[in-house]
C-alpha cells in the first residue's frame, strides 16, 4: 500500500496505518498511544510525519468536526459522511443519503468539478442520551 503510494515503508508509517485502522477517528494523541505500544521509542514528530504523509498520499482521511481536534480514518475511497456526539464526541461513519438528496447538489458549482460533499450530522448518542434521561 505504501510503496503503490510511492511512500517509502517505515515502520512508524506502518504502525500509523494500523493505529488508524484500529482506531477508526481517533485523534493524534489516541494514534501516539497505539504506535508507542508496538514502537516504545517513537517519537511525537514521527507519528505527526507520517500521518501527513499518509493523508497526503490518499491513504488516510483527516477530518476536524467543528470545535474538534482533528482525527483520522482509513475509509477513504467513499464519499461518506460522519455523525458526532456533542456530549461525548463520539464520530461514527454515515453512508451517503440514498435517492434524492437534494442537499448534496451545490445550486451553483461556479465552474467547479465538485467530486465529494461533507455533510456532518450533529446529536447525541445512544450512550449520552440514556446518561442524561437516568440523571
């Protein structure tokens, strides 16, 4: 994967995708916890380089909800969107809407050639709901 994205492999980029993988959305200090687990002496800097050459490279996808750190996910070849928890901050995948959506069309593209739209749902989840209903 690395090397088809003319990536050299290192191990810190190895151990980043994996982190990633394993740890769909987490942030870059979750992502430095799980690559210092296989690779104790790895340092901030390295971790940091890597997930931008990753992301740079279309291996990984960076998002930032508003008021959020960024966060990174290996699902990338779709043109998903994201639900997040304003309680907890828990992100969690969302297909595309099937069938009319009328939201995902720009009105006017101004000459662009639009190939992704980012829609990101905002609520509470299961979790923090039933948390604040037994309260």
């Amino acid at each position: 994967m690395l090397r088809s994205a003319t990536l050299r492999v290192t191990r810190p980029r190895v151990a980043v995708l994996g982190a990633v993988h394993a740890h769909p959305h987490a942030d870059t200090e979750t992502i430095i916890g799980a690559v210092r687990a296989e690779l104790p002496a790895v340092s901030h800097q390295a971790v940091y380089d890597s997930l931008h050459a990753l992301t740079g490279a279309g291996l990984l996808r960076r998002i930032q909800p508003a008021g959020s750190v960024a966060r990174y996910e290996t699902r990338i070849a779709d043109n998903h969107h994201h639900l997040v928890c304003r309680s907890c901050g828990t992100v969690v995948d969302v297909d595309c809407a099937i069938g009319e959506a009328p939201c995902l069309t720009a009105s006017d593209d101004h000459g662009f050639v639009i190939d992704q739209a980012e829609v990101t749902y905002w609520g509470t989840c299961p979790s923090c709901t039933a948390a604040a209903q037994s309260a």
